[in-house]
C-alpha cells in the first residue's frame, strides 16, 4: 500500500493513477473529506492529514510500503524559510514514529546549490530527510512544462514576457506527467540509504522554444519578450510579494546556470514528453474553461 501526498494535484494525482492501473493500493492523504471522495470511488483508502500536522501524518503513513511525499510551494517565503521548517517538523516526526518500508520526496533541479534561493525550500527538506532512518529517495525534477500555463493568454495575444533570459539559453524541462510515472516506478523500487534521482526530458528547451511550440498550436507569430531585470523586484511585489529575492534568485540560477543538476552520484532519469504536447494540452484546457 502507497501513501500519496498532493494527490489531488498534477503529479500526485498522476502517481496515483499509475499504482492503481498496476493493481496496486492506494492510500490518498489529503486535507479534507470532500477531496478524497473522488479517490474513494476509484478504491483509494482516505486519510486525513493536512502536512503540518504530525499525528495525523502518522496515522497517514503507518503500514505504509512506500510514501509519495510533497509540501505545498511557498513562492513567498518569509526570511528563514519557517512555513518550510515547520512542515519538516511535522512530517520528519510522522515518519520516524510510522515508519513506511520508504519514501519518495519531490525535490527539484538545483536542490545542492549553496546560494539561496526559493529552491532553498527543498535543499532544507532534503538536508533532513537525508537524515531518517528509512530508505529515501530524492526526486529532482527539471522546471515543469506546465509554468507556461501562466503565458497561454498572453501567447493568443502574439506577445508573452519572459524571466527566461537570454531567450536562446536552454535549460532542463520535464512535463508533470513524466514525473508522476517516475515518482510510481519508484515506489516499487527496493533500495537502501539514501539515493538521488534527476529527470528532465530528452532535450532541453528555451524561451524562444517555448514561442515556436505556441506559435505552432496557435497558428499564429509568438514572440517572446525579455522582462528587464530592474524591474523584476517591483513588479513582484505589485503582485502581492513581501519577499522576491528568493524569486528572482532563482530564475538568476537558471538564467546563469548555477542551477542545474548535480550529476554523479545521482543517477538520471530521462521522460518522453515533448513540450509540445503540454502545451497543446494547456491551450486545449483554456479553450474548455473559457
């Protein structure tokens, strides 16, 4: 039986959905009743936990061949990242008190960078988990696909700003599904200590890539705009940020390339979704919500 954090999301929902097809049992830790209903109609046992809440992570995880586990992003964090530690704490004490054979923790590309950066939320994560008594793995993937959700509209105008700069440097991509499927091949996976895995997709991708992928969905020119770097840390904070450095250092590591995978010791893992594909799918889902 696999527990499976954020299962309600992208890459959770997907893991889940792969354990299932493959006949295996499915616990669904979610928040509240209403959203594990879904999950108990395909099968799914239902726990209730929210992810800072260490009795009930507890009960989520006991008897628990393998857990799926994922915090919620902080694209804001206060400084010292408390939300992230606080959850650690909570779920470090739920998993040393059940126990499950092992777990598989969504990090990300970048995790080891020493600088700070709103990535730092995982490399604190990892730094613990690391730690525990129980066999983990540390799966980074690439940047999602799936951030572009934010350009189509902009996209169907002709003109999307880019954080990407310069817009010919490509960086490590991976598509959402892709990461669902890994995260069930290695919950059926054996392993001890603790191991790093890195995924991205076949090749890498820029912002220009990104513009050609909508300008061939849309049937129309796409072009791509550089956001000026001065004005990243007003601009965020017009949306509602208290604290952008985190931010904006992290699409500097990107942008400069001091965020990128690791290499030996991990092993590399490789998925086959072209961003194409999520971008057709984006596109399609706007046109049904609209």
């Amino acid at each position: 039986m696999y527990a499976i954090t954020g299962i309600t999301g992208r890459v959770g929902g997907v893991a889940a959905r792969a354990l299932l097809d493959a006949g295996q049992k499915v616990r669904a830790v979610v928040r509240d009743k209403t959203k594990g209903e879904a999950w108990a109609a395909l099968g799914c046992e239902v726990a209730l936990a929210s992810i800072d809440d260490a009795a009930a992570l507890t009960k989520a995880f006991e008897s628990a061949d393998g857990v799926f586990l994922m915090t919620p992003p902080h694209f804001d964090p206060e400084p010292g990242f408390p939300q992230t530690r606080a959850i650690l704490k909570a779920v470090s004490a739920a998993i040393e008190a059940a126990r499950p054979a092992k777990v598989v923790f969504l990090s990300t590309v970048g995790a080891q960078a020493k600088e700070e950066n709103l990535l730092t939320n995982a490399t604190i994560m990892e730094d613990e988990l690391c730690a525990l008594s129980v066999p983990v793995t540390l799966l980074r993937p690439a940047w999602f696909m799936e951030n572009s959700a934010w350009d189509v509209e902009a996209a169907k105008s002709g003109t999307v700003p880019s954080y990407l700069q310069p817009l010919d440097h490509p960086i490590p991509m991976i598509a959402t599904a892709d990461v669902g499927r890994v995260v069930a091949d290695l919950l059926r996976e054996t392993w001890s200590g603790t191991r790093i895995v890195e995924l991205e997709a076949r090749r890498r991708y820029s912002a220009n890539d990104i513009g050609r992928a909508f300008a061939a969905e849309l049937g129309r020119p796409v072009q791509m705009e550089p956001v000026p770097r001065d004005t990243w840390e007003a601009t965020f904070r017009a949306q509602g940020m208290n604290n952008p450095m985190p931010r904006i250092r992290m699409i500097d590591g990107f942008n400069e390339g001091w965020i990128d995978f690791e290499g030996v010791p991990a092993e590399k893992r490789i998925g086959e979704t072209p961003l194409e594909t999520v971008l057709h799918d984006l596109i399609m889902r706007t046109a049904v919500e609209v």
